[in-house]
C-alpha cells in the first residue's frame, strides 16, 4: 500500500502500540539543551536510571548564552550554572556536547544539521519546539517537554498519538525579493495559528523542489507556528549534496548504502493525504506581522486588519487585543511603522545564506539612526564561515553589532532583551506578547533582508523598494 513519508518514518520506529491508542515510538536522535535538560537528567539519578543509548542524544548550549560577552563566569549566575550542570550531565552520562568555543557550539536547530547529524528517514526529539525544522531533512522531528526527555534518555522511546498529514503544494516561481521566509508567513496566515492541530505539514511542489536545505529549514521551523506537530519536505538530491562530507554522516560505501535507505522514505507518488491545500508562488509577496500570534500577518504594501473586518467575535477580539498591544492603528499601512531595534539571527533565519543574503543588500548602506541593529549567527560554524567571506565586515560597516553565537534575542532567556515597548524587526520565528525579553516589548517577524532594510530606513520597509530587489533574480 502506498504511503507519506510519515507512515513510512512512523512504522519503521513503532515498538508497539499502547493499550491508550498511542505508540510507543523509537527515538533515533535525541538533542538536547540547558534549559529543558537538567530537570530530565535530575529524574534519571531518582529513579537510579542511565541514558540508554548515549551515542544517540547530542548537547549544545543555546538559549542562555549571552552573545555580546561569552567569558566565563556568566553575570547571569543562574546561565552559569545551567551550562555547568549541562556539562556535568554531559560527561557522567557519556553524552556528545558541542560545548561554547569548541568549534561546534551553537543553536541547537542549526547545530544537528550542520553536523550531519540530522539525516532522513529518522525520528527527532528534542526539548524545544522548533525542533520541526529538522524535517526538512525528510524526518519526523518533534517539541517534547521534560517528562518526555526524561523517558527518552531513559528508554530511547515516547509514547505518541498517530498525526494525520496534510500535504501543502506551493507550486510556480517566487517573485524577486520574496523568501522562505515569507512563504512561511504565508501558509500561516492562510491556515491560522491552530490551523495545523492534529497534523504533520509536507511541504512539496516546484517551490520547495527548488529550494535549498536551509530554505526549507526556515519553512519547516515554523511549521509549530501554524498549530502542526512537525513539518516536513521528502529527501531528494539537494538533500544528499547537503550532507555528504557533514562528521556525522556516513562515508565510502557506507554512503551509497545510506542514500539509498533514504531515498526508500519519500512519500509515494500515489499515497493519500488527509488534506490538501494548493499555493500559487506568484501570490505571495514580502510578509510581515503585526500583532501578537504568527498568523497575524499581512503583505508589507497592506494595511493592518480592522476588527470591523473581522469574520466572527473571536477574530474581531484577536485583533482588537493586538491592535492595542502593539500601539497600532487599525487601516493604516504596516510600512512606515517605525522600528527601534532590528535583530537577524534565531533557528528559523540564522544561517550561512541568511547573513549572505542581507549582507548582498546591506553593502553601502548604514543602519539609521536611533535603531540598534544585531546580527548573531545560529553557529559558531557559522560564524567562521561569515568571517572567511567578510560578511561581518559588511554588517559592521553598515552599523550593525556582530555577536557570538546563540539563540539571542529570539526568546530573551539571555542578556539580549527589548527595553519598555521597543518595537523590533525581528527574522525569528515568534511576535507573541513579551516573547523578547520586554513583557510591553513589540516584535514584528520578517525575512533577514527585511529586517536589513528596516535598519537602514528605521521603519518596516519593503525591501524591494529600498535595495531595488525587482532588479535582481531570486536563485
């Protein structure tokens, strides 16, 4: 019988099923990090437990990393000692961890696969919720909470209701100066924020066929976002280019055996979906929020929604609690809105060809003033590579801050924070209230270059008009 590429990675790591309706499902790869971790490790020494395959879970440091000053002892004493008791967990239980200047630190969703440690056809589980972003290597990738990592590390297995899957078609070419980033915006905005409950999202079509590994990260990462469980795009050839060589992967012959495994995971061309939902690339433009939830998001050439708009009582009051959070007014455009900070990095749009991109467009432009501008890589490899090619060089010549690399200002569980009701152009993947750091503090999500051009014109721009991007092709 034919099947997605779900059922396919779901069967394969079924142990049994459960007496409740759920499965007991193998976890293939465990990643793991100082927040969500050490309460987990603290439930295995009361139950006298160890980790039970330690070569399968991996450890950075991430959400408390302070990204300006990386020196150690931490000011914030309580991040001191959550990377101390990472690393001591780390060592009693034989557990792998890119630890901060070992050449491999860094955000967790970007760290797995630039390690070639995420692969296809693989079950994911880490302590985080954009842990979706792995599915973009054709895996089923899942947020769990502490419990859950606890029975992990414990039993390499979670119990797990079985998802539906429905399949999002983006077919047709991009416009010039639009991005993942913005197709993600897009299908939220379409589908709404609990839209995807109860779901796997597969992402597919000629837009995702043609994009990279890291584009279709950004798309996956944010599948959470749309209410799914985990997102995810089948493994092609773009996926194999991606890792081979990466540490972790296979070599020699052992990789063409792996390719082929892989390549046996990819949904059938006849298999049934529970759902369907068809996207024309043509009719999404650059996209930016601006309320409070991912799914309040409009065109940056329109204007923000009225509540007399509104479809029913629960929307009209959605936007009429937005409206007030974010000091905006209703019916006026989102261009214009002045910004005060502007912050490129996070799981969802800290990479290589993040910082690439923005840089192209930055080069010979200066951050206006009154905005403070931040660029923080996703890696420390990532790091390095921007500095091999002088893309650091072109954000500080332009008045951006270059930082250490961490999760920064997506999530503010580090110094990097907004101050009172500051408003940032943010390329991460959340606007919700208090969501950096500041509970009056306002964020607005965008693609890197939108928040480039935010910067250097102190107002949500649209990028195409700023950097002259109709000029240019989107590869």
């Amino acid at each position: 019988m034919s099947k997605s590429l779900f059922e396919k990675v779901w069967d394969a790591h079924t142990v049994k099923q459960l007496s409740n309706g759920q499965t007991q499902l193998l976890i293939g790869t465990h990643l793991i990090h100082e927040v969500t971790s050490p309460q987990a490790f603290g439930m295995l020494r009361d139950l006298g437990l160890t980790v039970k395959y330690p070569e399968r879970t991996f450890a950075t440091v991430d959400h408390i990393v302070p990204t300006r000053n990386q020196q150690e002892p931490f000011e914030d004493k309580l991040a001191q000692e959550m990377i101390q008791a990472l690393r001591k967990n780390a060592a009693e239980f034989g557990v792998k961890f890119f630890d901060l200047r070992s050449g491999g630190q860094g955000i967790v969703h970007v760290v797995g696969p630039e390690q070639g440690i995420t692969q296809p056809g693989m079950t994911i589980a880490c302590g985080d919720s954009h842990t979706a972003t792995h599915g973009a290597f054709g895996a089923i990738a899942f947020g769990i909470g502490t419990t859950q990592i606890r029975d992990v590390l414990a039993s390499q297995t979670m119990a797990m209701t079985k998802l539906k899957v429905r399949r999002i078609n983006v077919d047709g070419e991009l416009p010039a100066g639009v991005y993942a980033k913005d197709v993600s915006l897009h299908i939220i905005k379409l589908l709404g924020a609990k839209g995807g409950i109860g779901y796997a999202y597969e992402y597919g079509g000629e837009v995702f066929d043609n994009f990279s590994m890291e584009e279709r990260m950004t798309v996956c990462n944010m599948a959470i976002e749309g209410g799914a469980r985990c997102g995810y795009v089948n493994p092609d050839q773009t996926t194999f280019d991606y890792l081979e060589g990466r540490p972790y992967c296979p070599k020699g012959a052992d990789w063409d055996k792996a390719v082929d495994y892989w390549k046996s995971f990819a949904s059938d061309a006849d298999c049934q979906y529970d759902d369907v939902v068809n996207i024309r690339a043509e009719d999404i433009a650059p996209s930016v929020t601006w309320g409070i939830s991912p799914d309040h998001g409009v065109f940056v050439d329109e204007n923000i929604p009225s509540p007399a708009d509104a479809k029913d009582d629960e929307e009209r009051a959605s936007i009429e609690e937005a409206l007030e959070y974010m000091k905006l007014e209703a019916g006026s455009p989102i261009a214009g809105t002045p910004v005060d900070v502007c912050f490129i990095g996070s799981c969802t749009n800290g990479r290589l060809s993040d910082f690439r991109e923005a840089a192209k467009y930055l080069k010979g432009h200066k951050v206006a003033d009154g905005v403070q501008a931040i660029a923080v890589p996703g890696s420390e490899i990532v790091d390095h590579l921007c500095r091999q090619e002088g893309i650091h060089e072109i954000f500080e010549q332009a008045g951006f801050e270059w930082r250490g690399a961490g999760c920064s200002m997506c999530l503010a569980m580090n110094p990097d924070k907004l101050v009172g009701d500051q408003l940032c152009a943010s390329s991460s993947n959340r606007n919700f209230k208090g969501r950096q750091g500041s509970p009056i503090g306002r964020t607005v999500l965008m693609s890197p270059v939108m928040v480039a051009a935010a910067a250097v014109t102190g107002t949500i721009s649209d990028a195409r008009k700023v950097f002259e991007v109709e000029q240019v092709a989107v590869a």
